[in-house]
C-alpha cells in the first residue's frame, strides 16, 4: 500500500526577486487612476500595512517577510526529506501560460517528459533581478514520471472522475510557474537544481471567470468594469472532491507519495472589493481556523462566488490538498499562517504526515 505525506506551501513569484522589489505589485496597483484617492492614502492604512510599507515601500520588511517564507519552505522541504518520497505530486494552478484561448481544462494531468523549465520570466518580463544573481535565462529540469502521470489518468477516469491530460506543452507556451517555482523554493539553496524527486503536476484552472478576462495576472479597474468573463472555474467542493478521488487512486500503488498545494491564500490584486490593495486576511483566517480544526464541512460549504470575492482563487489547490487528508484520514502535524497587507498574498505552510508532536 501506498504511503503519504501532505504538504502545502506557496509558489510567490517576488520570493524569487530580490527585497527592494518585493512589494512591487503594490507599487503598480498605487498607479491606478481609478482607485480612490482615499484608499491609497497611507495614512488610512491598517497599522500593519503601513507598518510594513514604511518609508522605503516596503523593501527593510520584505527581508522579515522572506525569512518567515523561508522557515516555512525549509521546514516543508525538511518534511519531503525525512519521507523520501518516489513521487511529488503537485496541484498548481495555470495562469494564462500552458492554457490559454484555445481549451481551458478545469483539471488536466501534465504526462510530460522530464523538462526544462525557465524560473525567471515573470521576473525577466519587468527586468528585475533575481535573488540568486544567477543570469536571467537560468534553468533547471525538472524530473518527471510520465508513466505514473498516465496510470493515475486512467485511475481517475475509470472511477469516473474527468480529468484532462497532456504529454507536451502548446508549442511556445510557458511552464506553469505554480509548478516550477514549487521545485525552485523547496530547493531554493540550488536555484531548483539540485532537486532529486519527480514531479507528477495537476493544473487547476483556479482563475475561472478571471483567467482568460484577465489573462491570469493583474488588471486596471478600468479594464475590469468593462470585462467580459469566462465561464466559472471548478468548484471548491469539486476540487475537494478530486483531492479525494488522487488518493483512492493512489493507494494501491506501492509507492511513496507526497501530495502538495502550491500557492498563497487570498491575494490582493484579486481582491477587487479591496480595490486590490491587500488580501482578504478575516477570510483566510476563518478558512485557516477551521484548517486547523480538520473542520472541512466549512471548506466544502465554501462556494466559488466566496472564493473568487475573497481573492482566494488560488486556494483551490488547497482544497485538493484538503480532500486527499480528509480521505486518507492523515492529522496536520504543524502549519504556520503568515499574514501581511503590503507583500500581496497572505501565505500558509503545512505539514500532514500523522507524526506525534506531544
């Protein structure tokens, strides 16, 4: 029988970039013509906003904000070690980079080769650096298993849950960077080099209405008030559901098997009720409380139209996570909430392998 480990951590593109342009998305979003003046006001900020923004937008706590990141990604990383897994099962989302106009899987399992992936190009796109000072066009391979990717394909579909899949990449897409940036901060020493287990990744196509009206990235008011969006992403209670439905199919096998969310929790430049200036953090508490608590009635009751209020699009990798714990009835051993209103996302790390911590 198989054996498990769950972890959850974030894939936060600036992590990669270097502390002066950490808070950089809310730079831009201070751009805006149409928020109100009164919202970018720094004065009218919550204390730890402006705590964090300070007089150098942000760059002195952007180094405490890495070092919280990085104890939470060190401790995951730790975690896959003691475990030694023979697959990293990963659920990450697509943000208008593999999937675009052509076909939007709701879930599609990537049967790749083993590839070569560009880390930098978020961050090569706005010419800024990266924090390894490595050149810009840096890459590193990462491992797959292509046999294991189409064994739990079949698995799904035969237990009559429908997934996609795909062998190969559109031709000039980009790598899922929820996936790439997965290896490159569990091995971030190495700049993603030196990391030895295979990724089997499942995209989630977590930006729903917003991923082709938005083409998965930041959006002026003004452009959003005039949008025209998608068709809505799967559900919460259907990504629970596919968490759930990975697990029984990999069960069986004998293999060792580590089952990670890769993302951050609600994010503000999603946040439109928050004219994209922070995350919704009462929403993401009360999600984690009830983390916490194993209280997963609360997640499966959240509706898509709550998620996508919140700004927590991307937790809908988490909701994978949560349905495989649920079904393989695995104890969260420690987790870490770490919030913040200048930095973009609040984040969250996890660790679920029924170890006795008393």
């Amino acid at each position: 029988m198989a054996e498990f480990l769950g972890l959850g951590m974030t894939h936060y593109p600036p992590l990669a970039g270097t502390d002066e342009n950490m808070a950089g998305i809310l730079s831009w979003t201070l751009t805006d013509p149409d928020i109100p003046s009164a919202e970018k006001d720094v004065s009218s900020w919550p204390e730890l906003m402006r705590r964090e923004w300070a007089d150098d937008r942000g760059a002195a706590a952007a180094a405490g904000h890495r070092k919280q990141l990085l104890e939470g990604m060190r401790a995951c990383r730790t975690a896959l070690d003691e475990f030694a897994p023979d697959i990293v099962l990963v659920w990450g989302d697509d943000q208008y980079e593999n999937f675009k106009e052509e076909a939007v899987p709701p879930f599609c399992v990537l049967a790749y080769e083993n590839t070569d992936v560009e880390p930098f190009v978020w961050l090569n796109s706005m010419g800024l650096p990266n924090v390894w000072g490595v050149p810009p066009e840096h890459t590193f391979e990462m491992r797959t298993d292509k046999a294991a990717a189409r064994r739990l394909t079949d698995d799904l579909l035969r237990a009559d849950f429908d997934v996609a899949y795909s062998y190969r990449q559109l031709s000039g897409a980009k790598f899922p960077h929820a996936i790439g940036n997965t290896q490159l901060f569990l091995d971030y020493d190495n700049a993603g080099q030196g990391f030895p287990y295979p990724i089997l990744p499942i995209t989630v196509n977590c930006y729903g209405q917003h991923v082709i009206a938005r083409r998965g990235g930041l959006a002026r008011f003004a452009d959003i008030n005039n949008e025209d969006l998608d068709p809505v992403g799967p559900s919460p209670a259907r990504c629970f559901a596919l968490g759930a439905a990975v697990a029984r199919a990999l069960s069986s096998s004998d293999k060792r098997i580590a089952l990670v969310a890769s993302s951050s929790w609600s994010h503000a430049f999603l946040h439109d009720k928050g004219w994209h200036l922070r995350p919704d953090t009462p929403a993401d508490q009360r999600l984690y409380d009830a983390f916490v608590r194993r209280d997963w009635d609360v997640w499966t009751a959240t509706t898509a139209d709550e998620v996508v209020a919140a700004g927590q699009h991307e937790m809908l990798n988490w909701f994978c996570l949560a349905g495989a714990m649920h079904e393989l009835n695995i104890p969260l051993r420690w987790s870490e909430f770490v919030a913040t209103d200048a930095f973009n996302s609040n984040k969250c790390f996890a660790i679920f392998d029924g170890k006795d911590t008393s």
